[in-house]
C-alpha cells in the first residue's frame, strides 16, 4: 500500500480501507485512548513509519482528555473540545502535524506549509504544528474578517508559525497560496506543502473517537450508539464512516446541519445540488457544497440507497438552534455551542421515531466558551474563560501584515 507524500505533500489515501480484526473491536474495553488510535492507524501507516514512532505520534498528540458526558440515561455527548482550541479539529490537525513532522523527518528534509484561512482550521493546523520540528507554518487570512479569539490563537504563537494578515478577503488568500505552488522559482527554493490535502492523516484521527465511544459503551453493557454529528464539510462524519469500513459496529449516523441543508436535502431523497452558504449563528458549519461528499460516495461504491440506509439527515434553523440551548440549559444544566446544540436536536427527533428507546452519542465539536456571545443572552449564563485559552489573549498579536498582490507574498517567502 502507497501512504508516503503525494506530490502536492497530500498524504495518499488508501483504495481499499484495511478491516481490523472482530476480537479488536470486541476489546475495546480494554484499551485506552491512544492504544485505541494506535491500533486504528497501524494498518496504514506501519509501512511508512516503526511502530514506536507512530506510538510516540499518538501520545504527543492526545495529550488531552476525551469526554462522554451523560446528559440523560440515553443520550450522551462526546467532548470533542478539550484540546489547546477548543474544538475537535485539534484532532485532526495535532496528529497531522507530529505525523508530517516525523516523514519530513524520514526524508530529510524541511517543509513550509502554506495555509489560507477563515478562522477555525487556521488556529487548529497552527497550534498543531506549534514547535513542531522540520516544519514551518505560514497562515494567511483576511484583515478584519476573523474573529478577536480566532486571530488571537493563530497570530500570537511566533516561533515555527508565522500569520499574515492579507489586505483582501479569504479568496484573496486562496488564491496568494495557490499561485505559490505553481511558481517554479519558489518550489526550487522551498518544499512547500499544503494542510488541506492531507487527507488521510486529517481524516483518520476522527474515527479514533467514535471506537473509543464503543469502548465507553462496552464498559457500560451497552451496544453500539446512533452518533449524531454536527457537519459542515463532512470531515468529521467521514471519520466514523472510516472506522465503519474498518470493521466497527454502528447502529445509525446522524448528519445534522444549519440550514446549508444541502446533504439532508440529498439523504431524504433529492439530488445533491450544491447551493451558495447562508450564514448562520453556527458558521463553521456554513458550507454550500461540503469537500468530503465525494468522499463519502466512493465510500460507499457509489450508492444512494446504502448511504441513505446509514445516514439519517437532519437541518435547523438558527430559531430551533437557538430554543435547544435554552431547553438542554434548563432541563439539564449543560451548556452546548450552537453546532452541537443542532446535534442534540438531531438525536432526540431521531429517538421519537424510535421505538424502545436506542442509546445516542452527539459529537460536541466546539466548547461553548468559543460562543459565548450567542450562549450567554440566551441562558443567563456567564461562561468562564478557560485558562489555556485566556493565555493567549494576553499576548500580543504578531502578524505580518501584506497586501493582495503574488509578488509581495513571494517576497517574503523567499526572505523568511
Ligand atoms: C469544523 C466544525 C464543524 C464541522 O465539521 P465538518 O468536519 O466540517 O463537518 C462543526 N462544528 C465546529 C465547532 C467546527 O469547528
């Protein structure tokens, strides 16, 4: 099996997904977090790396805790926002970087990866690849058009990650960081990469969670859960679909969305057409044509109806998002961020039609800290800052500012 570096410095995805013995995934119980990702990760990455090495990847990247929250006998959260920004793409990103760190390293040579930004993703793959070593990060995003918080956490890291703040808006970024790796004389000078296509390493840290939900639930006597998943692009869900296709028992996903319904759409039985985004109170999930559909497609061979057996698709509006906070802050004394506020919503209808009563896991991908401007009018609730994030915001900002034109972004390129 190919998984080395593609030549655009993507990770390769694997045509044919490696199955996991059933005593694995009988075992569950008995493994930790990280034997769990271990386990998961060898069949595809033991050819590229000693078995030590991707242990010692594991570990350093989930070195925080992974929470199930029980917020009724039936119905539990998955935590998925304890790690340095709060939401669940630290996953995907911290095991990126130490992975790419560690095959730069193999090959020897120093990488600079470049990487266009709205917000979210951006503090993710930075902190990620914080003091990483063999690796150079370089974040654009558009002046003014990210939040205080977002760019609190992607410009004031310093050291191997360096954050331009571009005169323009997120297309001008795009648009600087493609034209990079077409231009001959910088891929001469530097090895650039992107973060975007590493497909394989992003993906497969998100289907560690759902095997260790099993395991969670194995503890308990209990069989395997519907996950209801907040989805945006769909990265998240195609993770539990991966684990699926490893071998893992599921009872039924859940994709739940805003009003970018354009996947529900389809799951209910229409065609996929792909819309324009609307925005909404939870924006990482305002996506009008979500990147991993193919994706899941192919997982699929292709067909609707085996898709649509296992993916129930659920959407709502910023109102009924907006009445689950309220209504789980009440009856429960939990506080969700929008995104998973529009999960919970997605399980419990989804029990309604359910006779006996079916165990549910939603996916909480963002700490409700990271929303408090939308959560505390609404429940009355003041949220504290959590240290490991109040840390930055006294730092000070240290972006580069640049204009919108390729040949100034190459400038400093080839300076740094
Ligand atoms: C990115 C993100 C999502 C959507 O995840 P996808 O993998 O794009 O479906 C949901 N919630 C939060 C908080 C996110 O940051």
């Amino acid at each position: 099996m190919r998984t080395g570096l593609a030549p655009d410095g993507g990770l390769y995805m694997p045509v044919e997904i490696p199955k996991l013995e059933p005593i694995f995934w009988s075992s569950l119980h008995k493994l930790d977090f990280t034997e769990i990702a271990l386990e998961m990760a060898r069949p595809y990455l033991s050819d590229e790396l000693p078995v030590e090495v991707l242990k010692k990847v594991v570990v350093d990247a989930f070195n925080f805790p992974v929470k199930l929250h029980s917020l009724t006998e039936k119905h539990h959260i998955l935590e998925l926002y304890h790690g340095p920004t709060l939401a669940f793409k630290d996953f995907g990103a911290r095991f990126m970087a130490r992975l790419f760190s560690e095959i730069a390293h193999k090959e020897q040579r120093e990488v600079t990866i470049l990487v266009a930004t709205s917000g979210d993703t951006g503090s993710a793959v930075a902190h990620g690849f914080y003091k990483v070593p063999g690796v150079k990060v370089c974040l654009l995003y558009p002046k003014g058009k990210v939040s205080r918080l977002q760019e609190m956490q992607m410009a004031t890291l310093g050291e191997n990650v360096t954050a331009l703040e571009v005169d323009g808006v997120f297309d001008d970024c795009q648009r600087l960081v493609k034209q990079a790796f077409v231009d001959e004389e910088l891929n001469k000078k530097l090895q650039l990469s992107s973060a975007n296509s590493i497909n394989i390493a992003r993906l497969l840290p998100q289907s560690f969670y759902y095997a260790f939900v099993l395991g969670e639930f194995q503890k308990m006597g209990m069989d395997a859960p519907v996950f209801s998943v907040p989805s945006g692009n769909f990265g998240n869900l195609t993770g539990g679909l991966l684990a699926m296709k490893m071998g893992m028992p599921v009872h039924t996903f859940l994709a739940a969305t805003n009003v970018n319904d354009v996947v529900p759409g389809y799951l209910k039985g229409g065609t996929y057409t792909p819309k324009d985004s609307v925005q909404t109170l939870s924006n990482a999930m305002d996506v009008g044509n979500p990147s991993n559909f193919v994706r899941i497609k192919a997982l699929f061979g292709g067909s609707d109806a085996s898709i649509r057996s296992h993916i129930k698709g659920y959407s709502y509006t910023d109102e009924e998002t907006l009445d689950e906070i309220r209504t789980v802050k009440k009856q429960q004394n939990y506080l969700l961020c929008p995104h998973t506020a529009i999960g919970v919503r997605a399980a419990k209808e989804y029990a309604i039609s359910q006779l006996g009563g079916v165990p549910l896991v939603t996916l909480a991908t963002a700490h409700p800290v990271k929303f408090r401007d939308v959560i505390e009018p609404e429940t009355g609730q003041k949220i504290d800052i959590p240290e490991r994030l109040a840390v930055w915001l006294k730092r000070e900002k240290q972006s580069i500012s640049i204009g919108n034109s390729f040949e100034e972004f190459k400038g400093f390129l080839i300076e740094s």
